[in-house]
C-alpha cells in the first residue's frame, strides 16, 4: 500500500525511508530524491506515490501525470510485477484524479497492458484504460573492457573518417576538461547549448521548461560532473554525466556549431569516456535515449522500451500517435543518413 503526497508534504521519516531506499536499490539519478527535489524548485509540481518497497516520484502536469524517471520508474526492491504496477498507478489515479503515464519504460513493465493486435499492428483504439506501444531502444555500452574495444567497434561500423576526426581535434589544439562541477562548469554548459543545433530547433535546455534550471543546478552541487572539450578558454562542447554505483548515464551532450566540423560528441564519447572513466568500476555506459548516427557507432546492446499509459483511452491514443510519429521522424532521419536534428526540422 502506497500513499500518495506532494513532495514538499512528506515527513522527516518518509524523506529518510526514501534516501535508504536509493542508497540500497538506487541506478538511476532520477530515482532519487535529490533530483526530484530539484525538480520541484524549478516550478514542477512533483508528487510522491511512497510506500514500505516502493517510491514512484512523478509530475502533476495539465491533464497527466508523468513518470520522473524513463527506464526504470519506480524505486523498488524489485522490479514490479503486475498486480503491484497496477495497483500504485490506480492509487495514483484515484489520489490525482488524472491519467498516468509512463514515458520509455523497460520492456519488462509491458505487462500491465498491451497494444499489440493479433497481427502485431498498433491497437490504439482499444477500450481498456491500460495501455502500451512501442518506443525506440535505448543504447548502453559494456564498460567491462574499460572502453578498450571502443574504437575498435565504431571503426568497424564506420569509416576511416571518425580516425581522422579524431586526429582533427587533436592536431588544432582543443582540449579534454573532465568531470567538472560547480557554477563556471554549470556556465559552460548552458552556453554550449545555446549555440548548439538544439537552440535552433527550440530544444536546447534553457527551451525545453525545466531542464536548464534542474540540470545547472544538479552540475553546481557536484550530482552531475559535465567534461567539456575547450578551444583555449572557450567551451565548445560538453558530456553531461550522472554516475550512480556502477552504472554511469551519459545525460546530455551537445557542442558549439561553429566547432560542428570537429565531430566533437565522437570526441567526447570515445576519448572523453575513456580518460574519464577508464580504470574505476564501471559496468555499464548507458547513453539514455533513441538511436542516433553516434549511438549507431558506439552501442554494445540496445534495451528495448515502450510507453504505458494508464487513463483515459481516447487522450492516450493521441499521445500514442504523437509519440510514435517522432520515432518515426527519428528513424527516418537515420535511414536517410541524417543526424536526429532532421527529426526536429
């Protein structure tokens, strides 16, 4: 049994039974209390489902609620079977009186409810409130190796140029800053961004509601550690990095446009990776969220996800469409040979 709260309404002891939780069971940076507290001071309205296994923090907006953290949404001892899904998200329901929605879950959660018809076509039709369909996978990268297989696995898959890109960066100059906290990095970081092709297409962090505010704010109290590559004094672009026991989530990277010709995200994923993470007990690289051109180069597995949606079945069937139609955009930009900015045209 779970109760249901806004953040700013849970208990000395609720808070405490939530930061053990993370500390035992904890992998992502979203799970966590930190994060969501950061959350609720950019202006989201963040809301609690905490129980004796279970922590599900998720955001009161317009007419949904929605998940903090992709992947992996509820903080747990276990990952949930069904019958306990199913029975936090109807408490959900009940307490907000709004539909539920769970954006790029691991597969496993699909079991609460499926779109699939007999004939493996999308039903979003249906007449139940539970919901699931397909989204694209994420790509992580094993770590065992401490990134020594690295080039060697986009060299395969790519050509002679990611060499040369590579020898381009280091031939002019431009230099490794790794895992840097506090407010110059969290400067940095954003100015990177405004420059970058996001800005353009209205999806760089300062456009995109919350994320400026929480991730500065994470990079300036050392939760999230951002390694830039610098033209002398200037930041051209950064990895934004969140590292919970041995798993390390590549958050955001970006770069300057100006600097587009260096490839610096290849940069910043191969050598930056290695110089800052090679030799400490990392498992798992995961570079959270669709496939792209880099990911195509880089990636050891990809984990397949979907949405869940729990409510109101005309309104998930719109967001159903909505949704599917950027995989779509975004599958199309690759096959095309396009980098996913053409998803965002």
């Amino acid at each position: 049994m779970v109760s249901v709260t806004d953040v700013n309404g849970l208990t000395t002891a609720q808070v405490g039974h939530w930061h053990a939780l993370y500390d035992q069971f904890g992998t992502r940076i979203q799970q966590s209390p930190v994060y969501t507290q950061a959350l609720n001071r950019a202006g989201e309205r963040v809301l609690v489902a905490i129980g004796r296994d279970t922590v599900f923090p998720f955001t009161r907006e317009g007419s949904m609620c929605r998940a903090v953290c992709h992947d992996l949404p509820f903080l747990s001892t276990e990952q949930p079977g069904q019958e306990q899904l199913s029975a936090v998200l109807a408490q959900v329901r009940l307490a907000t009186g709004l539909p539920v929605y769970l954006p790029l879950a691991a597969a496993g959660y699909a079991e609460v409810g499926s779109m699939e018809r007999e004939d493996g076509r999308a039903d979003i039709d249906g007449e139940g409130e539970f919901r699931t369909w397909p989204r694209l996978a994420n790509s992580v990268i094993d770590w065992s190796l401490d990134g020594a297989d690295l080039w060697e696995r986009a060299l395969r898959r790519g050509t002679s140029q990611l060499t040369r890109k590579r020898r381009l960066v280091e031939r002019d100059g431009l230099t490794l800053r790794l895992g840097r906290s506090g407010h110059e990095a969290a400067q940095d970081t954003l100015t990177v961004d405004d420059n970058s092709w996001k800005a353009t297409r209205g999806q760089s962090m300062r456009q995109r509601g919350w994320q400026g505010m929480v991730y500065s704010a994470l990079i300036r109290s050392g939760v999230l550690t951002a390694t830039f590559l610098y033209d002398q004094d200037r930041p051209v672009a950064f990895r934004l990095d969140s590292r919970v026991k041995d798993r390390v989530m590549c958050l955001k990277w970006s770069y300057d446009e100006a600097y587009k010709r260096y490839s610096p995200g290849l940069y910043l994923l191969t050598e930056g990776l290695i110089h800052q993470w090679g030799g400490a007990p990392i498992r798992t690289i995961d570079l959270f969220g669709s496939p792209d051109s880099l990911k195509n180069l880089l990636y050891s597995e990809r984990l397949p996800r979907v949405d869940i949606w729990y409510g109101n079945p005309k309104l998930g069937a719109e967001l159903a469409a909505d949704r599917l139609l950027l995989d779509k955009r975004v599958t199309q930009a690759q096959t095309a040979g396009k980098g996913i900015r053409h998803a965002y045209a």
